[in-house]
C-alpha cells in the first residue's frame, strides 16, 4: 500500500498541450431530433399543455439553432 501511494504521487504534469486555435465551425443545423422524457415533452404541474411545449429544452434550442441558420445565411449573402 504504502508503495503504491508514493507511486500514485509522481507527477508528470509537466507536459503542456499544445494550443488548440478557436475557428468558427462549420456546423449545420438544418435538421433537429430531440429525445426525451416528460420533461423534454413540456409535461409539467401534471399535464401536457402548448405553453409547457413552447417553453420546453427541445423547443428553445431548436429556436436557437435556427436562429444561428439565418445568421449564417446572412453572412454569405
């Protein structure tokens, strides 16, 4: 036990990785399939309701995703 500990102890953190540059990407978000339960569904206070569907994780970043789809549309006009 006690050798594995001083073993456990050495370091080799010395190693620095290389810089990774920051690019935008080149992601397409045409096409969005969320899978989930009743909460990804919009189920809440023990029912299903369109404003609970509306205000549901899948439907916000399908919002979002098409938000960025016209912005890069727009950028290549």
């Amino acid at each position: 036990m006690v050798s594995l500990t001083f073993m456990a102890c050495n370091s080799d953190d010395n190693d620095t990785p290389a810089e990774v540059p920051v690019v935008p990407g080149s992601a397409v978000f045409t096409k969005y399939v969320a899978l989930g339960d009743s909460f990804a569904a919009g189920y809440s206070d023990n029912a299903l309701f369109v404003k609970g569907q509306s205000n549901a994780y899948p439907n916000i970043l399908a919002r979002q995703f098409v938000a960025l789809q016209e912005e890069e549309n727009l950028r290549h006009l």
